[in-house]
C-alpha cells in the first residue's frame, strides 16, 4: 500500500507541474494592453489574485494550420445585429464557403434531390445570439460551436458583414452543409436476418430515429429496437430520448432521458431526469470459478440539478467562461430480479440510494483546428481546467456510508503539441474504514501536425492507470482489460484491482478521397497490465496488441467512422500464443476531454 501510495503522490506532483509550468503567451483575440488589465484588477484581494494563477493560462498555437483557422471579430464587436440570414445546403456539390460551388454530377444531384435539408428553424434554434442585440464575438463562436456539434452538420460558417452606411449595425449570414442522415444497416447469416434504419435529422427537424430489427430463423422469433430523440426543444437545449427494445431472448430494457446538460460555458442552469426498466441476463462466477447466467432486473431513477455562477465580473473571454460550479444528485437504483447468493455473496447487485453534492471550479474554452479526428474539417478542441470536490451518501444492503471524492483536470496547446490530463480519487467511509477506494489518472496527447507532402500526420498516446483498494469481489466491482476497457479484440476471463494501459497511434491523412471517403492509414500499439491485491500490477503478465489498418469516415454522412485492420496478439490466455485478427467495426477516437463539471458521479472502476 505504501507504493501505491507513492506512486499517486508521484502522478499528483506530475501534473501540478504541469499546471504551474504551462505558459502565459497571449492569444491574438485579446491584447496585451487587456490582459495586463485582467491581472491588476485580480491583485485587488487574496482571492481574485488566486484565481487568476490557478485558472487564467493561454493556449500556444505554435502551427499556422492552427492559427489560420482562428476567427477574429474584433470590428464587428458592440455593433447592433441589424438581421441574421440561414441557408442551408444539400450535402454534395456544395460548400459552406464556396458560394459559386455547385454539385456537378448525376450522383451529387440524384442524392441530394432525396435529401431533406434541415429547417432553418432548427438552426435558429442552436444559436446564442439574437437579432436587435449587440454583437458578441464568444456567442457568435459560442453558435458555431453548437451547431457544429450535431451530428446532421458537416460544415458551418457565421460570416458577419458591415453595413455600408450604417457603421453601427451588422448583418450575419449563416451557411449550413448537411450530413447525408439516412443510414441503413444490416446483415444476413445462416441463422438470422438483420436490418436497421437510422435518421439522424428526421425531416430535416435536427431529431433522431433508430429502429433495428432481428429474425431468427431457427423458431421465427423477432427482436426490435427503437429509440427516438429530440436534442433541442426552442432554444431551450433541452434534449430528450425515449428508447425500447427486446432481445430474442425476451430481455428487454426501456428508458426516458430528460437532459439539459452545461452546453456551454455560459449556461447557469443544467439538470436532468433519467429513468429505466432493465432486465437482461449476464454470466457470472461462483466460489470455483464456475460461470453461469443469470438474471438482472432493475428499475433506475437518477436526478441531478447544476448552477454556475460566474466567478469574475470582467467581460474578457476567459473570465466570462470560469465559473464556480454546484451541482446535486439522487440515485435510486431497485433490484426486481438479481443473483442467487452463490454468484453475488456480497450482495452487490442490491438495491441502493445514493446522494451526491459537487462544487468546483470549471474554466473551459475551444480551440478551433483541423486533422485530429477528422480530414480536415473544423474541430473544436476544449482546453481549460477543474477543480473539484464531491460527497454524499450512500445507502445500501442497509447500510449507511459517506463518499468523498476529488478531480482536477487541465488541457491546453504547447508548442510540443497538446496535453490534457485528468486525475481523479474517491472513497467510501464505513466508520473508520475506507471502503471501495479508486484513483484514476488519464492523459491525452497529440503532436502538432506534421506535412509529408500532401499527406498529413499525428502521433498520439494515451496513457491510463486505475488503481483500487479494498474493493468487492463481485465482477461488477472489479477491473477488465477485455475490448473497450482495455484492448480492442481481446478477452480474458480475469479481473482485479489496478490495470495500467498505454496506447500508441501514429496517424496519417489522406490526400485524397472517393465519394466523400477516406482511408486513413494508422499504426497502433497498445499494452495492459492487470493486478490486484495479492499481485500487483509490477508482478502482473503484460499483454499487448499491435494493429495495422485503416480508419474510413466519410464528409458527408453521419454515421460513425470504422476501421478495417489486421492485429497481432502475442498472447490471449484461453486462445493461444501468437494470434492475428482482423476486425472490422465501429471505432471510436481518442476523444477530447470536455472540462465541464456537470453531474457529480464516484469514480469510474470499470
């Protein structure tokens, strides 16, 4: 324990270092003149001087691929929005830019003709700024963001315009791409048919409709899913989901979610109501390592509420986005159906209640660039930092237990590329006793972009390191290394309490592509080490996974990208030594770090 002890010290001190050293040169929007301003004003008392050096640090934009891709609004600021003009525009052939740019062929016209393009009123729906108000360059960049974020929108651009002969006034014309919406899916076997209809915009309304079907064919019995959304009721961003659907074993699972998350860092109120029925069944082992399924049948009620307050009262972009932030939440999860004893001796598939209150502060701004997850279209890259605090109380098998937990995340560009970083740790008081102990510690970085002729390339890793201490010995409550928590393509029948993960990816970008598609080649390495109590992740087996392939997305369509690869697995217990796979599914990125305190959870162990 006190290794371990050591080593949360050592990754702590790591990125305090981190924070404390990161460097202050100035962003082009705001002057040297301002912020020197921003820092007298903060000297007034303790408190704002506190602030100022635990939040305000700015971002290096060392690449000009970077820089160029900044807007900058500062003619049009303060003047009165005289009209805001929406033309959306057919996914092929057209551009958000590009006025004279126009489909050019039989498949671009023919797809778009049974193409419904988005309501201009979905896209008024998403913006911050209104007419007969003063312009404001963070809304204006604030909307863009927004609407940039739906997953129907390939491209956007806000472009404000001066008015000849009306020097305080300005007109905003907003050109909106589409994302082909309509996606089919299916497949066919010996055994069973499948086949899927998603509508990410349905009748261009910006709501989402999935339905899946499934025939066996060995008794004809028929599983169905269907989910349907509506991310935004009038401007409100309110977003709401009702899902149902039925295996072909009769588990089912249904569910309605009602969320208005801190969809910005303006937004003072955030809350949702979450509540589902779920029956499913899993395996699980007994006292010989003896797997059997069994049973799961629960009701979840979860509500939460957020405030954010503005910290600051200067009206600097980075002031106008820190805030100190207080959320609450209620969990009430009941068992219908759970484990027999002999596979849940802990009782932890229980019923249970669940309290939580958080406060912190949250100091997060966005970054545009291009080629990380995407060829060369705008990315939103969040940087900023939290701090934070949550407790609450839990009870559970009739027990009573206090939880306390913290988390402190940073994320910004250097000249060596950029960095996020988020350390987490949290624990349960039983009297004197810490119970269900969990630290986590997560980075991400990329490399500046580096050219190659036309081709482009990011080198990225992430590393991961989970440790707990005094932890059940249900499955639920134990740590996996198998496919998504750990390596993609890999199962194990083991668990524990501490795993380390290092993932590396070097990644190239195409030049070129074929009907909005791109194969982009990459190279991944990645390795985990599993431990627990009684072997640590220092005496643990390392397995690892080296992977070759490509990444295909597509410009124009929403569905999620995929990759095709072949993978070498020097060792997967229970299959053999030296194994290659190839897979073919649907990936997901890196992923950005979005630095918003929302609703207050315990440490994720999984």
């Amino acid at each position: 324990m006190y290794k371990k002890i050591k080593l949360i010290l050592f990754l702590l001190f790591i990125c305090v270092s981190q924070i404390t050293n990161a460097q202050e040169t100035e962003t082009k929007k705001d002057s040297s003149n301002l912020y020197l301003n921003i820092k007298n004003y903060s000297k007034k008392n303790k408190f704002t001087k506190l602030m100022h050096k635990i939040v305000f640090r700015t971002p290096v934009l060392k690449k000009e691929i970077t820089k160029e891709v900044q807007k900058k609004y500062g003619i049009f600021e303060g003047k009165i929005i005289r009209n805001i003009t929406i033309l959306t525009l057919d996914p092929f052939g057209y551009s958000e830019i590009d006025t004279l740019k126009k489909p050019k062929n039989w498949a671009e016209r023919n797809g778009n003709k049974i193409h419904i393009k988005t309501n201009r009123l979905t896209i008024r729906n998403l913006l911050l700024i209104k007419k007969n108000k003063p312009f404001d360059s963070l809304l204006v960049k604030e909307s863009e963001r927004l609407i940039r974020t739906q997953r129907f929108i390939n491209r956007v651009d806000i472009a404000p315009k001066l008015i000849p002969n009306s020097p305080d006034s300005v007109d905003i014309a907003i050109r909106v791409l589409d994302s082909w919406s309509l996606v089919p899916k299916g497949s066919l076997s010996s055994s069973r048919v499948s086949f899927g209809l998603n509508d990410r915009n349905f009748l261009g309304s910006g709501h989402q409709f999935e339905n899946k079907i499934r025939n066996r064919f060995s008794d004809g019995k028929s599983a169905y899913s269907v989910a349907y959304s509506i991310p935004n009721i009038k401007n409100t961003f309110i977003n709401t989901k009702v899902s149902y659907q039925i295996d072909l074993e009769e588990y089912y699972g249904k569910s309605i979610a009602i969320d208005r998350p801190f969809y910005s860092p303006l937004t003072k109120w955030a809350g949702g109501i979450y509540v589902d029925q779920q029956f499913r069944k899993d395996t699980l082992p007994d006292s010989n390592l003896v797997f059997a399924y069994q049973n799961f049948k629960y009701n979840t009620h979860d509500f939460w509420v957020g405030r954010a307050f503005k910290i600051f009262k200067g009206n600097t972009e980075s002031e106008r986005t820190t805030n100190l932030v207080t959320t609450g939440r209620f969990l009430h999860l009941k068992y219908l159906e759970s484990p027999v004893f002999e596979y849940d001796p802990d009782d932890f598939y229980s019923n249970e209640k669940l309290a939580l209150v958080g406060i912190g502060i949250s100091s997060r701004k966005f970054i545009r660039d291009r080629f990380i997850f995407r060829n060369g279209i705008i990315e939103d890259v969040p940087i900023g930092r939290i701090y934070g605090i949550t407790t609450g109380y839990q009870y559970k098998n009739n027990v009573g237990r206090y939880y306390l937990g913290g988390r402190a995340a940073f994320g910004n560009f250097y000249k060596w590329g950029f960095l996020s970083a988020n350390i987490e740790i949290g624990t349960f008081f039983e009297k004197a006793t810490t119970k269900q102990t969990a630290f986590s510690f997560q980075a991400n970085y990329f490399t500046n972009l580096i050219s190659i002729g036309r081709w482009k390339l990011r080198q990225f890793v992430k590393p991961q390191l989970v440790i707990g201490s005094n932890r059940m010995e249900a499955i639920g409550d134990q740590l996996s290394i198998n496919e998504n928590y750990g390596l993609n393509g890999f199962t194990i029948a083991k668990y524990g309490t501490e795993k380390a993960l290092l993932t590396l990816q070097t990644q190239a970008y195409a030049p070129w592509d074929l009907w909005g598609f791109r194969l982009n080649p990459y190279l991944n390495y990645s390795v985990a080490l599993l431990g627990n109590a009684k072997s640590g992740l220092i005496e643990s087996k390392v397995y690892s996974k080296i992977g070759i392939g490509f990444i295909i997305n597509n410009d124009y369509l929403v569905f999620s990208s995929f990759q095709i690869s072949i993978s070498y697995y020097p060792s997967i217990p229970g299959y053999g030594e030296h194994i290659f796979k190839t897979n073919s599914f649907e990936t997901t990125d890196f992923g950005f770090q979005d630095f918003e305190l929302a609703k207050p959870r315990t440490v994720i162990f999984k």
